[in-house]
C-alpha cells in the first residue's frame, strides 16, 4: 500500500533552463554567462592582475570539482564552496564582496524562477487528498531555501510535508541516506512511499535498491524511459494520480 509520494524538483515539478528564455526576453545574459561575470568582475575590482580568461579558467575548475562531488560522492556542495575553489585554483584570498557574490548566484532562479510543469498544481491538489508528499531533490545553484521560496510563491509549498534538499542533508541522490531521511520524517516505511523523478540512476535505481516504488517522469525531458527499472513512466503530471493508483 503506498502512503507517501516524494518527487524530484528539476524537471520534474519545474523545467530545468525555462528561466533562460524569460533572460534572453529581459536583455540578460545566460545564467552561465552571468555567474562567471558576477565571479569575474569581484575578482578584478581586488585584483586587477587577474585577467578574465584566467578567472573563466578558475571558474570552469570549479564546476568541474563540483560535478565530481555531485556525480561520484554523491553530495553537493554550496555555492559558497564551489566558487572559493576557484579562488584556491587562482591562490588568492576570498575577496570583500564575496559573500554578496554568492548571494547573487543563489538569488538567480529565485528572481527569474523556471516554469512548472504543465498541470501540477492541479495533481498535487488532487494527490494530496489521499497521500502525504515530499520532496527529495538535489540543489545545484539554487539552496532548499531558495528552492521553497519558489514553491511557495507558486502556492504549491503547503502540499509537501517535508523536503530533503541536498545541500542541507549533506547527501545527493542516490545516496541512500537522502531518501531514509525523508521516510523518517514522514513517517512512513521506505516499502510504501513512491518516488517520482526524471534521472534514472538518482530517482529510479536509487529508490528501487531501497525497497520503495519508482516512476520515470519524462514530461521536461525523456532520459531513456525505454530502457528504464521503473514501475511506470509517467509522461505528463496529469496521468499520475492513475499512475500512482494501478501500482
């Protein structure tokens, strides 16, 4: 018997990069392009010497170390540490503005958020009549708080009880302890909580080898749904409820 629904953010609940355009709309750079300037200028009001191709060397250094942690580890570290690799990559010291700069990174998809997936307010109104549901989800550039405030102003924070977001539990997906922490709190056996998402190692396999029940989402992008462990693939929200019910 399934009793809770847990979800995944990105391209899940919300299209990762929809924001992109609404930028381009707005006569803004990518949010790539925005991040590596905002490190760029900090840098050289501090230390002038250091030209742009070598801080754009520092910052793809970080995000390179980042994805390793993400990817291998299995953990994702903040902003805060991924852009202070760079300055380690450069051998300077963190410089006056930058904690303003990591605020600027965070505060990015906050202030220009991405869209929502077509009809989930709508199945989470419904889903939320006969489950509980949380999310458990991976925060790249955007922490859980910044991640709430975004499902809050959506009017969709209320339905989830509880949300595991990886920069605050200290794991990412797959990593076991992400998806026991949120059956811990809330309160419900990992055998009869369902896990919803579009990655099939971090919402698929890592689910499954857990003993809980998994659906393949490919409403933002299809990730090879045919080859796919999952109990169902799910190809737009509005199917789920029925999805959820035949399991």
């Amino acid at each position: 018997m399934i009793k809770t629904i847990t979800f995944d953010f990105w391209d899940t609940l919300v299209i990762d990069d929809s924001d992109e355009p609404k930028r381009a709309a707005w006569g803004l750079g990518s949010k790539a392009e925005t991040r590596r300037r905002l490190l760029t200028a900090e840098i050289g009001r501090h230390y002038p010497e250091i030209g742009p191709e070598r801080v754009a060397e520092a910052f793809a250094w970080a995000n390179e170390q980042f994805n390793y942690c993400w990817k291998t580890l299995h953990t994702t570290p903040t902003v805060a540490a991924r852009l202070s690799l760079a300055y380690t990559w450069l051998g300077i010291d963190l410089t006056p503005g930058f904690a303003e700069l990591v605020t600027a990174v965070e505060q990015m998809e906050v202030d220009i958020s991405p869209d929502f997936l077509p009809g989930v307010a709508e199945t989470l109104a419904a889903l939320a009549q006969n489950y509980t549901l949380g999310i458990v989800s991976d925060a790249i550039h955007t922490p859980g708080r910044g991640l709430r405030r975004i499902l809050e102003r959506a009017g969709l924070l209320d339905y989830f009880t509880y949300c595991v977001f990886s920069d605050e539990a200290g794991a990412a997906k797959p990593h076991p302890c992400v998806f026991e922490m949120a059956a811990a709190k809330l309160d419900t056996p990992l055998a009869q909580i369902v896990h919803v998402g579009d990655r099939e190692s971090n919402d698929v396999a890592g689910p499954l080898a857990l003993g809980m029940k998994a659906v393949l989402f490919t409403g933002a992008v299809d990730r090879g749904s045919e080859g796919t462990q999952a109990m169902a693939v799910c190809h737009q929200f509005a199917d789920l409820p029925n999805i959820i019910n035949n399991l």
